[in-house]
C-alpha cells in the first residue's frame, strides 16, 4: 500500500461520509488510537469541518493524530478509504430497500477516489453492502483482497452478545459467525460456534436450559436487531463505527487476524463471483485469506440462498447504473 509520508509506519485513513456511522467510526477510531492522520470527507464541507475540530478537541486525552477535513484528492496517498457515505435505512426499510439510491451514490464516490491515484485499501460499510462492496471492486479494478466490506462483523458481533447472555460468560469467550448477506438472508454459523471448546450441539447436551427454540430466537433477533434499534432511536451507528475501527486497526498493524467480513468468494462454500459474509484473515495487504467454514447442509443452502439474493439484485439493479451483471 502507498504511504502518506516517508515515515514508514505512518498511516493515512480517509472517510467519506460523516452521517452517524461516519462520525462514529471517527471517534471510536481516535480513541483507540487507529491511524495517524484521518482526512474527513463529505458533500456536507462544513459538517466534516466540524467533525474534525470536535474530534481534535479529544486528541489531549488520546494518542495523537492528524485530523482534518478534506476532499478526494487526500485519497491519493492514503493506506484505507473508509466508505460510509449513502442513504441511511428508514424505519421499515430492509438494507436492500436502499440498493436505488445508493448504487448511483456510491459510483460517482469511487469513480473520483480513483481519480485521485489511490492505491490502498477500499473498506465499506454503506448498504446494502455486500452489493456495494462488489460495485465498488468492479469499478476501481483493484485486486479482489484489497476491497473489502463490513459483511457480517457487526452480526457476529451481535451472536456473540446473545450466545454470551445464555451462558452467562463474557462475549470475548464466543468463538462463531453470522455467515452470508448483511441483512435478511444472513444466518448463524452454529455447527461451529464455539464457547470454552464446546460446540452449541455439546453445551446443549449438558445444559437443557439451551434448546434449538432459544437458539433459533437469537439468530432471529440478531438478524432484526437493527430494525429494533431504528425502531427505537431512528439509527445504527456504534456498533458498526467501532466494527469498522477494529477492521482498520487489523489491517494497517498487519495482525493476521481472523474477523467477519464481505469477502470475494471464488469457489469457497460452492459459490462464486459474490461478495458476502465470512470469516477472512486481515493484515497489511487486505484479505490474506477467506476462511472457508465447513457447514452442515442446512447451513450451506442457506449460504447458496443468501448468494442467489445477492446475484439477482445485482442482476436487476445494475442496468440502472450502466452496468450488467
């Protein structure tokens, strides 16, 4: 990836869009210390001007970091362009509901991204994003391992939560995934979901308070969870802001770590030419590998329906924009 200066750990990040997930994703990044320069892009100049002096009166207590407002142009030595920009979901509103007006939203974005020069990583959290990670592979040309979407983090990130709640242990000791599409179709890896070394199937041999009942009403409500929050305060936007920093971090301190994204499968799980959610090894270069889960047969129809939903919104939707899939 490029570097902004010559100082070799030096790290660029610039976000466009800062709507709640934008902002969310400046701050919880600026806390954790991820990055050493964030460029603040957006239609709105004098919101991404005030994010950027609001977030700067936060640097006294945290590390330090060059934060400023900018344009696409900063783009061009940047190590992560941070997509967030887009329509945001509407009470009632599936993630794939949004796919008309964000499809135009997001080309016209990569389009002068890729004006600039830029030759790092794309990361996504715009939705439908499994659809507009592919979109945006297609029109920067990059390497598939160098384009990467949110996916299922913050799914898995919701699993966990719920799993942690019946057991009563703490979520970090929740080893599992949501698998497939961020939205409607996406589903719970739970033949190899984990906690201590124990499958679920294993837990519930020794526990009966853990039945199939419970666990199909976690996934249900994993998969709802963000129409309750919309419901409830009109956006999501911390959980998913923090995801997206967690992924940033992975991804320029180089760890190799395992984490739930919106990968390009070529083969894997059967399916091909789709962006969706699996598990995925990040480090510098982007996605080093796209861990492919063993499922069960339940599991792996739904991973060939999650897929097809995907194809055929991509099939129908495209032409609207010029292209065919």
């Amino acid at each position: 990836m490029s570097q902004s200066t010559n100082t070799k750990n030096h790290h660029k990040i610039v976000l466009i869009g800062t709507g709640a997930v934008g902002a969310t994703f400046a701050y919880a990044s600026t806390l954790l210390g991820v990055g050493q320069e964030l460029v603040i892009v957006d239609v709105a100049r004098d919101r991404a001007e005030g994010n950027a002096l609001d977030l700067t009166d936060a640097l006294r207590f945290t590390d330090p970091k060059k934060i400023y407002a900018g344009d696409y142009k900063d783009a061009a030595d940047a190590d992560i362009v941070v997509l967030t920009a887009g329509a945001a979901q509407k009470p009632g509103e599936s993630r794939i509901d949004l796919i008309s007006r964000n499809l135009q939203i997001t080309k016209s974005i990569v389009t002068q991204v890729m004006e600039s020069g830029f030759n790092g990583i794309f990361l996504l959290a715009s939705n439908p994003v499994d659809i507009l990670t592919y979109l945006t592979w297609k029109l920067s040309g990059f390497p598939v391992e160098r384009v990467i979407g949110s996916g299922t983090s913050l799914d898995s990130s919701r699993l966990c939560k719920q799993v942690a709640a019946l057991l009563d242990v703490s979520p970090n000791s929740v080893n599992g995934y949501m698998l497939g599409e961020h939205g409607d179709s996406g589903f719970a890896g739970w033949s190899h979901l984990s906690v201590g070394g124990k499958t679920m199937d294993e837990w519930m041999k020794t526990n009966s308070a853990i039945t199939q009942e419970k666990l199909d009403n976690i996934q249900n409500d994993v998969v709802n969870a963000a129409y309750e929050i919309i419901r409830l305060k009109g956006a999501t936007y911390y959980g998913i802001g923090t995801a997206l920093a967690r992924l940033c971090k992975a991804l320029l301190n180089d760890e190799g770590v395992v984490l739930p994204v919106s990968a390009y499968l070529n083969g894997q799980y059967g399916i091909k030419d789709i962006f969706i959610g699996t598990p995925a090894v990040l480090d510098r270069q982007g996605i080093r590998q796209v861990i492919e889960i063993p499922l069960n047969a339940r599991e792996q129809a739904l991973m060939a329906a999650s897929a097809e939903k995907l194809h055929e919104i991509m099939r129908t939707s495209f032409p609207s924009i010029g292209m065919k899939f």
